[in-house]
C-alpha cells in the first residue's frame, strides 16, 4: 500500500486510560451536568426501550450482549473469540476463511498504533492497534466490479444473550463504499490501550471509522463481502428516518431528535464545556474528497 496513515495525534492527545475505562460514569456525570438531555434520550433512542438512570450508567453498546439490565462486561465474557476467522466473499479474486492468527501473522509486519479521535456526543481520542482494512482486502484481491463492503458480527445465540430479542435484525450488519473502506484511516482494529481489544468492545476484531458516527463500528466481524450494492446496515434497518449508511459525523445535520452540533470530552473534567463538533470529526482535510459534489443532508 503506497498511502499509509500517519498519526497526527500524539500520546498527549489521548484520553488517559482510567477516564476511558470510567466513561460511561463521566458520561452519565456529564449528562446530568446538562440536566440529563442529551445522553437520556441517546441512551433511550439506542436501547428503542424507555431508559431510567441506571439503564444509561450500564448500558452497553454490544446489544447482542446488552438487552438485560446486567453487566455488559461480564455478558461479554462468554464470547469464545479462539479460534477465530473472517470471511471474505463477493467481488474478490480470493474468497475464503481468513484465519485470525494468520491474518494477524500478515499485518503484523506493519503492527500499527492509531491514535483516533472518536465522537458520539462525548468524544475521546482512543489509541487502537490494528491495521489498515485496505491490507486485508488486499489479501483477498478486491475485483473491479467491487463497489461497497458489507461486514456481519458474529452471531451465537449460545454465547450471545441479547439475541434472543429482537431489538436489532440479528446478526448486526454495517457497511461502506469501497473507496471509504480503501482510505487508509478505515482500519480494523485489535487492539486498544496497547492490550488485546476487551470482548465488549469488539474482540477479536472490529472496525474502527474515524469520521464517521460510533455506530459504524462493527464488531466481532465475521464476514465481508464486497458487492456491487449498498448493503443493509443495522441501525438504517431499525429506524431509516434517523440513522442513514452514510453516518458521517455532520454537525450541521441534526439527528432527528437532537442536535450533533458540539460534543463532550471525557476526561475534561464534569463541568467542562461543550465544544463545537467539527466536520468529519476533524478528518475533512482526509476524507472530503470522497463525498465531492454530494448532499450530505440527504445522503446522511
Ligand atoms: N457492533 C455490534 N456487533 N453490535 C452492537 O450493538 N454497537 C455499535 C458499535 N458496534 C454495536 C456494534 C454502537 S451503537 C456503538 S456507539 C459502538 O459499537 C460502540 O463501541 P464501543 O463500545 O467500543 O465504544
């Protein structure tokens, strides 16, 4: 790969380990700071249930594991992540079961720190290990017709509580143009604070998109596919009028039920002030280009 990203955030910029560890405490303190608005009806939109207080301190952004009211975390512990493989199928020259140790075996030449700034209303700046997502295509072959890439998590009733409701389409599913997926900011991510990724945030393997919205995140992957169609994504699935596959962090595009105009820090303290949320989370410089002569008020 000619094009490779280079960090323009340094140690300095990142959240200290012990704010992201507490963030939905800082979160939920935040939140209440502003009279529990913001994060109460994220929170109450996420879940599609009603929310009260402890609903939005433990509320887990892994639904598979995260529908009960108990701990994500321990929830998560019973994903077997060993072995694992990915499967890379569609438009390529090389379909097949990738492996994990293997793939690991490859993109560890290029063993990679990202220090990625991340938005959701809070925002932090999060160092992931990991690879660029290009670097796998590239093992698959990715062939001409190829448009977009379609990713699916891992679904396991046995070790995945929260599938039992129906409160996504199971499995979770999310998705991007090819030329997004191409850019050497897209990667996939295994790593997190220097450790192996923690299995509620995505073990062994998941998809870190730096200007767009957390929910394009997908986790557990299982499955790519490279296609000639936009593929389905979970949240248009669940709710299209608020959730488009573009995801783009926009501040000048409101979600339906609230603004997207400034963010939070976690880590700047609970009383620290909102700041205004930049265009493609501070990556437009990167990543504007690839959405030249678009309506991103439309193409949401
Ligand atoms: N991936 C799967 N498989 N299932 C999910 O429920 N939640 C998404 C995304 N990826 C989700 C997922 C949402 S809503 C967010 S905000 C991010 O993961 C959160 O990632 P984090 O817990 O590492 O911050």
């Amino acid at each position: 790969m000619a094009h490779r990203w280079i960090n323009t955030l340094s140690d300095t910029d990142v959240t200290p380990e012990v704010a992201f560890l507490n963030r939905r405490q800082m979160i939920a303190g935040a939140a209440a700071g502003v009279g529990l608005s913001l994060m109460a009806q994220r929170a109450r939109a996420e879940t599609l249930e009603p929310n009260n207080w402890d609903d939005i301190t433990t509320y887990n952004n892994y639904y598979e594991f995260g529908t009960d009211k108990g701990d994500p975390a321990r929830n998560a512990r019973t994903l077997t992540t060993k072995p694992w493989s990915v499967t890379i199928d569609g438009l390529v020259d090389r379909p097949g079961d990738y492996a994990f140790d293997e793939i690991m075996a490859k993109m560890t030449i290029e063993e990679r720190l990202y220090r990625f700034r991340c938005v959701e209303a809070w925002s932090m700046v999060v160092p992931w290990n990991g690879f660029e997502l290009a670097d796998l295509l590239e093992l698959a072959g990715v062939q001409s017709g190829a448009k977009y890439v379609a990713f699916e998590t891992v679904l396991r009733p046995d070790e995945m509580p929260g599938v039992r409701y129906p409160v996504l389409d199971w499995p979770y599913v999310e998705g991007l143009r090819l030329d997004e997926a191409l850019h050497p900011l897209t990667i996939m991510a295994t790593g997190i604070y220097g450790r192996d990724i923690p299995n509620q945030n995505g073990a062994p393997l998941r998809l870190v998109v730096p200007w767009k919205y957390g929910f394009k995140s997908i986790k557990s992957v299982v499955r790519i596919t490279l296609t000639d169609k936009e593929p389905p994504t979970s949240w248009n699935k669940a709710n299209a009028g608020e959730y488009g596959f573009y995801s783009n962090v926009n501040p000048e595009v409101s979600h339906p039920r609230w603004s997207q105009a400034t963010e939070r820090q976690i880590g700047g303290g609970l009383f620290s002030s909102r700041v205004p949320t930049l265009m493609f989370n501070g990556y437009g410089d990167e990543v504007a280009g690839l959405y030249a002569g678009m309506d991103l008020k439309k193409n949401f």
